[in-house]
C-alpha cells in the first residue's frame, strides 16, 4: 500500500520529517509547495524501491534560503501522478 502519512506535530519546527510508504518500486517525487501553489523545493525526484521512507525538510526553498512561518502542501507522486497531497503548519 502507496501513502503519504500526515506530519506529527502539526503545526512543526524545522526540520520537519515527512513519512511514507511505497508499496513497489516506482518513480516517486515529493515536493514542498507554498499557499499559492509554487513549488519551493523537491525533496525526492528518482527512481526508488518499495518501502518506508523519511525524508526531512529544513524549511528551506531550492536555493536554501529560510522560508519564512506559513501553510505549505506536501505532494507525493508516483510515475508522474499525484498521489497524495498533506498541509503542514511551518513555525518559527
């Protein structure tokens, strides 16, 4: 079973630790997108097997820059289609 489980706390202090599960190997991408829909960063882009994974964010857009207290979505999509879409709660 493929799922993008919810972020613990929420709302969370960086770094934040993103969790999920990947039920066979797949081409997967997690990206960070703010309140208006812009992608911010991608965490995971790539060709990986099947499992449980973690991966940690450090509030930070593409070019590393601080990202400032807001609402952000997390996406997981496997094989180019979106999956599962979370909201996180960033604080500083």
């Amino acid at each position: 079973m493929t799922e993008l489980y919810g972020v613990i706390p929420n709302p969370s202090r960086c770094p934040v630790n993103i969790y999920y599960t990947i039920a066979e190997k797949s081409s997967v991408s997690l990206k960070i997108y703010d309140l208006t829909g812009r992608l911010v960063k991608v965490l995971q882009n790539g060709r990986i097997k099947a499992g449980d994974y973690r991966l940690k964010w450090d509030g930070t857009d593409k070019n590393g820059n601080p990202l400032p207290a807001g609402v952000y979505f997390y996406r997981l999509a496997l094989n180019g289609k979106p999956t599962s879409t979370k909201k996180l709660i960033l604080v500083r």
